[in-house]
C-alpha cells in the first residue's frame, strides 16, 4: 500500500486485525518480518532514528506524559531531533514552539500541567508536539479514544485543518468509520493483515468492503451535510448467509 502526499490517510478494520501493526512497521516502532518501507523512497531501516524523527511525527494510543510536566515542556520534546548533543533552545525553535501553541490553540495553558487539562486538550498538547518537530508526515494510533463526542470532533477538526493549511501527510488509525470517512482524503481498509480495500472514502465506505472487512450487513448513505458516505445502520452476518 502507499500513502498519498499531502493527504489525510485512515486506516480502518476491525480489532486485531493489524492497523496498529502497520502504524508501527510504517513508522519504524517494528521490523517486518517481510516487505519494505520506503519514505520519500529511501528504506526506512537505512535512515538513522534522527532522520526519521525530523521527517515523521508518532503518536501511540493513549500516550502518557511525566506527572507535573506542563504543556511548554511536552511540546518543547518535539525540538529535540532537530538539536545537537545537549544544546539549548535556539530562538527559532522557541518561535516553532509558541507556532505549535498558538495553532493548536494552547498558549493560554503554556505553563499548566498536562495533568490537569481535559481529554480532548491533551491531545492537542501531543498533536502540538508533533507539529514542533516540523515532520512532513504524522502517525496517529487511535487519536479519539476515549473522547466524547465533541472532543473527537475537535481532534479531528484541528488535525483536518492542519493538513490543509501546513499540508501536513496524515495517517490515523480510526474505529469510527462516519469520522474516517468524513474526515480523510484516503482509506485502507484491513482485515486479518491483508489490505481489503485502499481509496478515496467513496471506494471503501461500501456495503460490499464493509460486508468483507466487518463480516457486517451495512446500510450506505450519503451524508447530506458533507457529502461524504456514511454508515447509519448494520447488522451481523449470520452463519448461514
């Protein structure tokens, strides 16, 4: 499979099925056993942990900062690939970082604790982090979890924009299938390790990908308000069909 430049990417499958996995091999966090990675079209096991980390972002599921740290020191982590031995802060990385504040619109919490911020706000700080390492690709495993409705959007929202003001490459993993498609550029669609189905959303928010990929009966729509399909309805597959 291949990401697309300049676009937002999701990956989409059910549990166990390898969209994590592949977040990984992608971003170099696992060997494959078979196959290569390529970015911009250099093997990724040639490039040294500095290159990568200067052109790719990584954020896991649920990540976790040091009790106390606050927001100016976590996003203040996203400036270390690009320095030199135990160097300080150089002007221009202090303006990458109130950039990364300002755009993910954390200033006012600057000198907060993470701790203290709600769900969807500290995904902004992680999200504000990756973006001080000034990647031209970000991974994200799960950025919604656990987040209610209006902090999914909000994450989503903030990413989308990202993408299309900085043209940032996005690539996340996503349960929700009406935000994937809602929100990305380009799906993958995955099961059992194998690439069912890779496209725009038009092409993999199908009855017959979903039926494959879910072993679901799913009920496809276009959503008026975006124009985007969108799942309103499934059922299981019984044994006998």
């Amino acid at each position: 499979m291949s990401i697309p430049h300049g676009k937002i990417t999701a990956i989409i499958g059910p549990n166990g099925c390898g969209k994590s996995t592949v977040l990984k091999a992608v971003g170099r966090l696992l060997k494959p056993r078979g196959g290569m990675v390529y970015l911009n079209g250099n093997d990724i096991q040639n490039l040294s942990t500095r290159e990568i980390a200067q052109k790719m972002a990584i954020l896991p599921q649920s990540p976790q900062s040091p009790p106390g740290l606050t927001v100016g020191e976590l996003v203040t982590y996203g400036r270390f690939p690009h320095q030199h031995g135990f160097g300080k802060l150089k002007p221009d990385d202090k303006k990458i970082i109130m950039w990364a504040l300002e755009v993910t619109k954390l200033t006012e919490f600057e000198n907060t604790a993470v701790d203290n911020l709600s769900g969807g706000q500290r995904q902004r700080v992680w999200i504000a982090m990756a973006l001080a390492q000034q990647t031209e690709l970000i991974l994200l495993d799960e950025p919604t979890t656990y987040l209610d409705l209006a902090y999914q959007l909000e994450v989503l929202e903030l990413l989308h924009g990202l993408n299309r003001e900085q043209m940032c490459t996005i690539v996340m993993v996503l349960h929700d299938l009406n935000l994937a498609a809602r929100f990305a550029d380009h799906m993958i669609a995955i099961r059992d390790g194998d690439v069912i189905c890779h496209g725009p959303p038009e092409q993999v928010m199908t009855e017959n990908v979903l039926r494959t990929t879910f072993r679901i009966d799913a009920k496809i729509i276009t959503e008026p308000h975006t124009g985007r399909p969108a799942c309103i309805s499934y059922d299981l597959i019984k044994e006998n069909n």
